[in-house]
C-alpha cells in the first residue's frame, strides 16, 4: 500500500485499517512489538556462541598411526645402541 492512496478494497474487508504511528517508540512499548527497519543495524546481530570442536581422526587413523609408532619403537633408533651400556641411545636429548 501506499500513503498517498486510499487501502486496496481486498485489504479492508480482511479488516485491515490505516493507522498513523505518531511516535514508534511508543507504538513499540504499547504493543510490545519492534519495528526491525528502526531497530536493526547490520553486523549488530546476536550469534550463539559455541565452543570450538577439535577435530578428531578417525579411529581406523589413529589405530593405524599407534601401530606404526609401535613398530617404529620396536626396531628402530629407540633400541638400537652403539655404546656398550642399554640404557644410553642414539637419539639425541632435545635442545
């Protein structure tokens, strides 16, 4: 509809009636509604918030990365010992 023209016939026999908002603050207190055009600001939106996931791997990933750790462990650098004495290895202490 416009305001400068008298209401669509179809619109009055549904019960529609033209009413002038002198004050939108008011009208919105009144009526409990909110008018989003006066309300609204664009990026002002309320979000849930929600706590990031971590991402998880697949179990079938994880099972198959344990066992190659495992065997890594096994026969690798982690066993193996130039020096006579088993409880020094090879792998050097992080800096």
């Amino acid at each position: 509809m416009r305001n400068d023209q008298p209401m669509p016939e179809v619109y009055a026999r549904q019960g529609f009636e033209r009413v002038e908002i002198m004050s939108m603050s008011k009208f919105e207190k009144e009526t409990g509604l909110v008018h989003e055009a006066s309300n609204f600001v664009s990026g002002n939106e309320e979000m849930a918030y929600r706590e990031p996931e971590l991402p998880r791997a697949p179990k079938e990933v994880l099972e198959k990365l344990a066992l190659d750790v495992a065997e890594g462990a096994a026969s690798g650098p982690w066993t193996e010992s130039s020096l006579p004495d088993p409880i020094k290895f090879n792998i050097p202490a992080p800096i």
